[in-house]
C-alpha cells in the first residue's frame, strides 16, 4: 500500500476545474478513502489552480519514492478529466498496485 506521505490533490480552486465538478471528485475521494480504512496513510488535499485545466477536474498524486539513502525523491503524477468512477481506479489500481492509469495521465512536457 502506499507510503504515510501519499498526497491526493484536488484542484478544486481553479474556474475550470471547479466548474467540472471537482468538488464533487475530492469529496467521493475523501469518502472512499475513510471507508476503506485508508486515511491513515492517504491524505486528500484541496489545492488551488495545478495549471493544468484543460484536463479538468485534475487530481495529481504526490508521493515520496523509497530510496536507500537518506533522501528520498519526490514523485508526482497528474491525472485529467477525474470523475467519481475514476477515483475508485485511482486508489485500487495506482495507490493499491502502482499501476499508472493511462487514460486519465496528464503527459507533462513543454506546454505553450
């Protein structure tokens, strides 16, 4: 399962990502999350713009990896167009199994 540092965020502040629902996203993730038992080691957090908003509602996963040494990475993946649905593939599949749900990534490279 993922580490006590795994952080949910839910852009919740942005127009674009507010006008689509997200609310409604970062809600159902904090309820799955306690019904499962999983608040302990997953934290849902809002967040303002990720300036990514095309791809609204954006929910981006900001984890530490496990390294041997002393510092750890931080690692961050961003998903687009999250809807209630997702959110239980989002926990089950990348959280739960690590396992990146390619449809809903948001490929991060040079944006215009």
């Amino acid at each position: 399962m993922g580490s006590a540092c795994t952080k949910l965020l839910v852009c919740t502040r942005g127009k674009h990502c507010s006008a689509r629902d997200s609310q409604d996203v970062l809600t159902f993730l904090r309820k799955t999350i306690e019904k499962a038992q999983l608040d302990y080691v997953l934290k849902v957090k809002k967040t303002d713009c990720l300036g990514l908003c095309k791809h609204g509602p954006v929910v981006q996963i900001d984890a530490k990896s496990k390294s041997k040494g002393r510092t750890k990475e931080k690692v961050s993946v961003s998903y687009g167009g999250v809807t209630e649905v997702d959110c239980i593939d989002i926990i089950e599949r990348h959280i739960s199994r690590s396992k990146p749900i390619k449809r809903l990534l948001i490929k991060r490279g040079k944006q215009k």
